[in-house]
C-alpha cells in the first residue's frame, strides 16, 4: 500500500528580526513525512531545531517557502483556520506534561474534545479507549499530583491523541525521565503511529531512543541532512 504524505515542507527558511540585526534560524529546508513515519529530529543547541517544530506544527510562520499537510496549504491559511488545524489536526506533546493541576487524567482528555466542539458519549469512550490503551486505566479520577514522571508523560500521548490528528509533535518526551521510562513513553509513541498511521517527529537529545524511529534528521547551522539509524548490537 503507498503511503500518503502528511508533512510536506519545502524551501522553508525562517529569519528573526531586521537588517544587521536579523538571524536566519532555518534556510531553505525541505522534508516530507508520510504516513506511518516516526522522524527524530536532533542537532546541537541553537541549531534551530524547535523552529522547526514550531513551523511544522503552525504555531510559527516561516519567512518563505510553503507547508502542506496532506492537500492543504498551511501557509495560506487565515489565523482562525490556522488555530482550527492545530486544535483537530495537530497533537503536541512537550518536554513537562504541562497538565492542567485541577482536571483529573480522563478530564485532561475530555476538555480537548470540548475544545473542538465534541460532546455527548463518543469523546467518553475514544478517552476511555485511549488511557485504556497506554495503561492508564487505573489512574483516570487521578489528579496531576499524584502521577509518576511517566504516567504524567503517558497522560500527554493520550491527550494528544485525542482528537485523531494526523502529527503528532514531541518536544524533548523523554528529558525528565530515567531510561526505562523514557523508553516506554517513546515505544508508545512509535507504537501508535504506526497503529494509526500518522506521522510525528520528536525533537531529542536522547540517542538512546533513536533506533525506534524510522528517520534521524539532524540540524545544524539552520540546515537539515538525514542520518543513518544506529546499529544495535
């Protein structure tokens, strides 16, 4: 079966500010993702790495080039459209959880599907099916405090699944946790992508999680070149 594209970036570059004063982050980046792909994104600090995660995930504008996912032009989208895209199309988990400390696990879920304008039954059960899914099950009337560092992260995946996107966008998953854990979080990630058949990228320092991905793309100097995975012995 062919893979459909999900993430199409082309001739991409990003500048901040003006004349002598100005930096150029990104220049002339081009990728595609397709379906069922799961792409780390790795490179030195400051080589541009979260502009890039913010321009795929619309919550920046690029200087010039275009951006698709699947047959729609981001780039041309109004910014109401552009807030329509990231709320339905768009999951982003992040470095810290960034739970909300007085909605429980399930209600962290639920008030997406609110967000987008969903109600009754169907929300309940996609949520339950969800947490259910990542082992959370147990810990659903659970509130933030009371999660470990990997249950708060799983909690994260759940929520940005919730409304069925088509990327998901992770930022450092795996920086406040041990081995083990970050393992865990990152195969649940890979393991959904591939159930699914989206796409996401996952910014990382971590090299020990990069043998789960199907493409290393490494950054620097505002540019992109693809890197073999490595070899486990």
């Amino acid at each position: 079966m062919m893979k459909t594209s999900k993430l199409l970036i082309d001739q991409v570059s990003k500048k901040f500010g003006d004349g002598d004063m100005s930096v150029q982050v990104l220049s002339n980046i081009s990728l595609e993702i397709k379906s069922g792909e799961f792409v780390a994104v790795v490179g030195p600090s400051g080589s541009g790495k979260s502009t890039f995660l913010s321009i795929a995930g619309a919550l920046l504008t690029p200087t010039s080039g275009r951006i698709w996912m699947g047959e729609q032009e981001v780039t041309k989208l109004s910014a109401k459209k552009m807030n329509a895209l990231r709320l339905n199309h768009i999951g982003f988990v992040f470095q810290s959880a960034n739970l909300i400390p007085y909605l429980t696990v399930r209600d962290q879920l639920l008030l997406i599907a609110k967000l987008a304008g969903q109600h009754g039954n169907e929300p309940k059960l996609r949520a339950n099916n969800l947490l259910q899914r990542l082992g959370l099950t147990h810990r659903r009337h659970y509130y933030p405090e009371s999660l470990s560092g990997g249950e708060r992260q799983r909690v994260a995946i759940a929520r940005a699944w919730m409304n069925d996107p088509e990327l998901i966008l992770t930022d450092e998953p795996t920086a406040s946790l041990d081995s083990e854990r970050g393992r865990t979080v990152v195969q649940m990630l890979a393991d959904e992508v591939k159930l699914r058949q989206k796409a996401a990228i996952m910014v990382t320092h971590d090299k020990r999680m990069l043998d789960l991905c199907d493409r290393i793309i490494y950054i620097e100097d505002g540019k992109i070149s693809e890197q073999p995975k490595p070899i486990l012995l």
